[in-house]
C-alpha cells in the first residue's frame, strides 16, 4: 500500500469500485461522520479475519455492521424491542449504535461468539453510498471497527488511516477520503437486549436525547452489573503521550482546554476549541499532533457539564488511565 493510497474522488465509478473491492474479500477503509471505519464483507470470514490482523485486535471483540438503513435491521437482528425501533426511527441515519439479539446470518466471527450485534446507519453521504451499493451486489453489509491499531486513537482523517495501517494494508485494499470526520468520537452504544435502554458507550447522540424520545430513564453500563462490553476495562483512545487531566502547570506539556481557558505559563498550547462539538470534532487529532511534536505529557481542561461534554470525558479517562 505504498503508492498513492487515497481515493480522493469519490465518484460513482470510485464508489463501485469499493464495493466491488470488499466483495472480492479486500479491506476498505471509508469515512463515517463519527470516526474513520475499516471496512469488510460482514459475511465473509476470511476477510473479517483480516480486520482483525490489521487492527492487532483480541477476535473476542466484537465488530459493528454498518447498514444502509433501518430496513436492513432485521436481516441481522432478532426480537428487535419496540424501544430500539423508536431509537432507529429517530436518530439513524447517525452516530448511534445499537446492540440486538443476532440473526442467523451474522456468524460468530463478527460477534466474537456472543449472541448479539452491533448496527449502525452512518449519515456521512460516503459511507452511506458505499454501504448501499455494497448491499446492491452482495446481500451482506460492512462490519467496520475504528481504522485503528487496537488500544489506539481513532482515525479522523484519511491520513490518519494511512499512519495507523498503512504498513499492514494490501495493495487491493482501499482508503476513500471523505475530509475530516463531522463529530470527531465515536457513536453512542446502547444496549438494547433488555427491558431498558443501557448506554455502553457515550457519544454524540446523548442520554438525555434517547430519554427525551423514549420517554423514559435510560441506564449507563456502570448502573448495570450484568453488562460486559469487551475493551471498557483497558486502556483505548490512548496517544503515546501521557494525558493528564485538570491538573495545572506542568512546563513544557501540551495544552488542550476550551478557548476560553487561558494557556497556563509554560504550556504548549496545541488547540482552542471554541464549542464543545469542536472540542470532540479536534480531540484526536490533538492527541496525534501531541505525539507528531514529542510530547512528553498533555494537559486537557475537560469541559464540564451535560451532552456530548459526558462523551468527551469518557474519552479522556480511559486515555489518562492507559499510561
Ligand atoms: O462510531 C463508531 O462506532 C465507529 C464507526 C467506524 O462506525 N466504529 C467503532 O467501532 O468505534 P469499534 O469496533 O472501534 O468499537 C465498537 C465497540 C467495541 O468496543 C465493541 O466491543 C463494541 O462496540 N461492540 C460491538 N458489538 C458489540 C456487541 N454485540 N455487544 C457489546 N459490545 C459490542
Ligand atoms: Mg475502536
């Protein structure tokens, strides 16, 4: 993967292209507005097996298959709760992922053994036209983890897919370019297999969004013992650069806070978000620049509060707890 890896011009032409790439077994990587996936045929196991190799990833975590839209949805789910229909009413296509009883169609390979599945519609109009086309010709879809190694930051930009995989892509495989991710963090995870919603995984879609359209109280993983959910025990999201949080005064560090926050003396300071949505959208790629500069350390002033500041933090706990 060598030369000119980008496919920048996302045409139909290019779109078929991909398709027809995964279809033959190759791996594509392609932009989602949360962040960049890496793409296979959700049912064929050589080729997830290749995902797995790629990332460096344990085969007990399981993938999410991103499908083109909520009529897809019980091709791979079973006994799918009115609750989960009104979640996917509402926010799909979108940063939301969802985890169902598994139809006999998604093969163990893509679940890690359990008897659920992870599905998501992806808004970003690339991947929703290479997920679409890849329906047309395969009667499958495309299971996509983070085009990351594993335990390491998510890629939102194409070349960052290139610095985290690029040495261990084929030649036939792809990365589609589609600019920078929209909302820079992974989708929302929410359990859907019991009687109440249970957010796994934080994101831009909220708690208090999915309560709002429920109506009703919507559990985090942490209220409920019974959850396990592989990879939220160990360190993710991590930079090589230590990340400490809300701490002042570490000279020579580097610096992340909102732009309101003056630069502490002696920091380096790398970004001024000036919303929360830009905090998320900035996050990684801070944390890659951090690494690019050799840094030693990073200081980040979380943002407090409510909504996607919940998912923000998230992230950056189980950074600072990697090193
Ligand atoms: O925004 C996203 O969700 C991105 C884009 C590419 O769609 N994908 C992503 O995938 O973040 P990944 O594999 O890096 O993280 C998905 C998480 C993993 O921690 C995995 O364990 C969990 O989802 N997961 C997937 N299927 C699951 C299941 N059946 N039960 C519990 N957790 C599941
Ligand atoms: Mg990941």
């Amino acid at each position: 993967m060598s030369n000119s890896p980008f496919i920048s011009n996302c045409t139909a032409d290019a779109i078929r292209d991909a398709a027809l790439a995964l279809k033959a077994g190759h791996l594509v990587a392609f932009p989602t507005e949360t962040v960049y996936g890496l793409g296979a045929d959700a049912r064929n196991p050589e080729a997830i097996k290749r995902i797995y190799e790629v990332k460096g990833r344990p085969t007990d975590h399981p993938l999410i298959v991103h499908i083109s839209s909520l009529n897809q949805l019980d091709k791979w789910a079973i006994d799918i709760p009115e609750y989960a229909i009104k979640l996917a009413r509402k926010f799909w296509p979108g940063p939301m992922t969802l985890i169902l009883q598994r139809s006999e169609i998604a093969g163990d390979f893509i679940t890690g053994g359990q008897d659920t599945i992870g599905l998501r519609v992806p808004n970003d109009p690339i991947a929703q036209a290479l997920i679409t086309e890849f329906e047309k010709i395969s009667n499958s879809a495309i299971a996509a983890p983070s085009a990351n190694r594993f335990g390491q930051v998510s890629p939102t930009s194409s070349a960052d897919v290139f610095e985290e995989l690029g040495q261990y892509l084929n030649d036939d495989d792809q990365i589609i370019d589609g600019g920078n991710s929209a909302i820079g963090i992974e989708s929302t995870i929410i359990d859907c297999t019991r009687d109440q919603a249970t957010i796994l995984r934080n994101g831009a879609v909220t708690k208090k969004d999915i309560e709002v359209e429920l109506g009703m109280r919507c559990l985090e993983n942490s209220e409920n013992p019974n959850v396990k959910f592989s990879g939220s025990f160990e360190k993710h999201y991590a930079p090589k650069c230590r990340i400490i949080i809300d701490t002042e005064e570490i000279a020579g560090a580097g610096f992340l806070a909102l732009s309101d926050v003056e630069t502490p003396l002696g920091m380096v300071r790398l970004a001024s978000p000036k919303t929360t949505e830009e905090f998320a959208r900035i996050l990684y790629s801070t944390f890659r620049a951090a690494d690019q500069a050799g840094l030693v350390s990073m200081v980040v002033f979380q943002p407090k509060g409510e909504g996607l500041t919940v998912a923000i933090r998230e992230r950056l706990g189980k950074a600072a707890q990697g090193r």
